[in-house]
C-alpha cells in the first residue's frame, strides 16, 4: 500500500494501547491494521481525506478530531483542493453571517472571514469542506 508504513512489534503494541485509551470520533483511526496482526500508520492528510469523504466538516472540526492545530489543517485542504485524488471533487461550502444570512459564495480562502461586509456582525457560520465523488 503507498504511503504506509508497516510497523514492527514494539510499534504495534505502542499504537494498540494508545487506540484502546484515545479513539478518534466519527470512527476515524490512524492506523489500520494488516492481516497479520500489524498496523499501518496513516498520514495526516490521508485521515483527513478519510473525513472530509464522510461529511462535511469546518477546519476547527478537523483539528480536534485529528488533535493538530488549526493552521496545520488549513494547508492540508490547500493541497486537498488543489488534488483531492482521482475520482474526488473538493467542495466549500461557504461561511454564512448569523445575524444578515450573508452568504460569502465568492471568497476563495479557505479560513474564516472576520465579519460581515453587509452589517459589520463578527459572528460566522465557519465554512466547512467535504470531498464529493465525481
């Protein structure tokens, strides 16, 4: 399998006591395991496809359930947008004013905008971001 990385006993017996005291929610794991008992480790960026092919998350979402900073997963969707792989569609799904309803459909950036240019409110729906089959 590309990208992972098979791992030796002492490894093995590292990640089962830490999948036995931490669990990701949505059910996502960073190690598979083999046949024979061993795992493989998955990167960062394959756990986030792994979601983000679920359901819609917002980067805030991503960052607790992969327990890395928020800026961190900001350059991981970058990459994801610009290849989400073959058959994938990297979708946004904008942020939105909570007092106006202002919908931001024409903002590029993947990050949170500050306010709202039609009232001046600071409160935000976060933009979220899934990976849609073609």
């Amino acid at each position: 399998m590309a990208g992972l990385k098979e791992l030796d006993a002492r490894e093995t017996a590292v990640i089962e006591f830490l999948l036995s005291r931490v669990r990701l929610a949505v059910g996502v794991s960073l190690a598979k395991p083999f046949s024979n008992g061993r795992f493989a480790v998955l990167t960062i960026r394959q756990a986030l496809k792994q979601l983000l092919q679920e359901q819609p998350y917002s980067a805030l979402e991503l960052s607790q359930l992969l327990s890395i900073p928020e800026k961190e997963v900001y350059g991981h969707l970058q990459h994801l947008a610009r290849a989400p792989g073959q058959g994938w569609r990297f979708h946004l799904i904008p942020a939105v004013c909570r007092n106006c309803g202002f919908t931001f459909t024409k903002r590029e950036r993947l990050t949170s905008p500050s306010r709202c240019p039609v009232c001046r409110h600071q409160s935000m729906k976060r933009p979220r971001f899934a990976l849609e089959a073609r």
